[in-house]
C-alpha cells in the first residue's frame, strides 16, 4: 500500500497519532478487515509493534477488534471515527479540568505556590521575562497578566487584534473591571469592527488609533508585552512576543502612549 507521506503527515497533525498508528489505520481502511500480521506487512510496521499499535488505535476508537482466531480488526468509517474522536477529546478535557479544579484546595498546589513564592525572592526582576510563540501562548499568557492586574490595562492592538481580544479577554476584563481596574484600549476603528469596540467599551475605555501600527501591552506600569510582527502580515502559529517584568521600560512606554492617547477620538 502507498500512501504519501504529505497525506500521513496531515493526518498524524489531525487526530494526534503517531507515524505507526497513521500507517497501520490507513492500512486498515484500504482492506476493511485484517489480521495484525497483514497490517504489519502492508503498512510496513515492525510485527513486534503491530500489536501494541492496534490496541492504541481502539482504545482512541479509531477500530474494533473482532474477537476470533486468529484476531481481526475491523476499520470504522472515516465519518465514525471524527465523532468518536471529538467525543473522547471532550471528555478528557472535562475529567483534566475536573483534576485542576480539585487542585485549588488541595495542598499540592499549596506547596507549589510555596516553591514558587519563595524562589521568586532570589530572582532578578529583569530575568522574569521570556519570548512566545503562536499566536495561541500569547493569549494564554495575555490573559493571565489581565488577571493578575491590581490598577491599570493599557492596551494598543490592530483592527484584527480588537477582534481577537473581545473573544478571548473580555471575561477577564469584566472581572478586573469590577475590581476597580482602570482599563484603556487603543486601536484602528472602522466598520469592521466598531461594534466590537463597542462591546469593549462595556469594561474599557477604547479610543481610535489612526497613526499608530503596534501591539503591546502595559500592565500596572511594570509588566510589557509586546509583538514583533505584523499581524496581517504572518499565520498565526509564527506569531511571536516578548514579555517582561521592568518598570522602567513599561512606564517610559506607558509616558509615551499617554501623549498619543489625549489625540485619540473616543469610541461613541
């Protein structure tokens, strides 16, 4: 059996399997039902792994095994398999978030906090700082300095960026906002996306940027993100930012934004 190896690779990203389990499924698939021996055969797995591989694959609900002598197994339709996919991943990610939930009065993170909170004495403020990648880790990160903000957001984005920030922090900006958190967003407002602008100013102050092309962020004056590339311009899994913890870089740059900002219209 040929199958090319672009197809393979498509399919491992896909459903998260390995280069053994994408051969011997597709091998599957081309025969409807097989024994492990003529699988390894076809897909050119080592025996000694087929059936390792197999018992992989059912318990993901990609096969069946049919019980008999010897044993087959049985493929699914394609179909079949996404459904069962998507099911298996909705529920793991409902017992993961069930296992962390447990964890906030459970002493494990109580030690952990411990660890940390005591490391951090020793560490320089300019070495809590690091660079992400995807566009993905930069939200994730993003939204934990929004909700660790004690008094004040600034925030300078795109039109694309203002999209994506109503959906992935406005959560976390309501809750801030109810603590008293001043947030101020600034960014190019068109039709595209006034109403999300308008949403936004529900928790913030958003003014339109006209001159200005950038994205960052300032948090209470002493923690920075800010992106180094042009978002229209590159895929989002090589989206890539800086973050780091220096008041006096955040505060010059918070000095500077607070010019341009008494230029700005406010969003009615």
């Amino acid at each position: 059996m040929i199958v090319k190896d672009e197809f393979l690779s498509r399919l491992r990203k896909i459903f998260d399997l390995n280069l053994y389990e994408v051969k011997v499924w597709t091998a599957l698939l081309s025969r409807g039902t097989s024994t492990a021996g003529e699988l390894s055969n076809i897909s050119d797995v080592p025996r000694s792994r087929t059936y390792d591989i197999l018992e992989s694959l059912e318990k993901k609900g990609f096969i069946i095994m049919k019980v008999g002598k010897p044993i087959k197994f049985v493929a699914l339709k394609p179909e079949e398999v996404v459904e069962r996919v998507k099911k298996n991943l909705m529920v793991e990610a409902k017992e993961r978030t069930k296992r962390l939930e447990t964890l906030k009065g459970d002493e494990v993170l109580e030690e952990l906090t411990g660890l940390f909170t005591k490391g951090i004495k020793f560490v320089e403020p300019s070495d809590l700082s690091g660079s992400l990648k995807g566009r993905q880790n930069l939200y994730n990160h993003l939204d934990m300095m929004v909700r660790d903000a004690e008094k004040t957001i600034t925030m300078v984005t795109t039109g694309e960026g203002l999209n994506r920030k109503l959906e992935a922090l406005l959560p976390s900006l309501e809750k801030v906002k109810k603590r008293g958190v001043v947030i101020r967003i600034a960014a190019p407002i068109d039709n595209n996306n006034i109403e999300v602008a308008r949403e936004l100013s529900k928790v913030a102050e958003v003014r339109k940027l006209d001159k200005i092309k950038a994205r960052f962020t300032i948090i209470d004056g002493n923690q920075l993100m800010f992106m180094l590339l042009d978002d229209e311009k590159f895929h989002p899994n090589y989206d890539v930012g800086v973050w780091i913890n220096t008041e006096f870089f955040a505060q010059a740059l918070e000095q500077m934004f607070e010019m341009a900002w008494n230029e700005m219209k406010p969003i009615k």
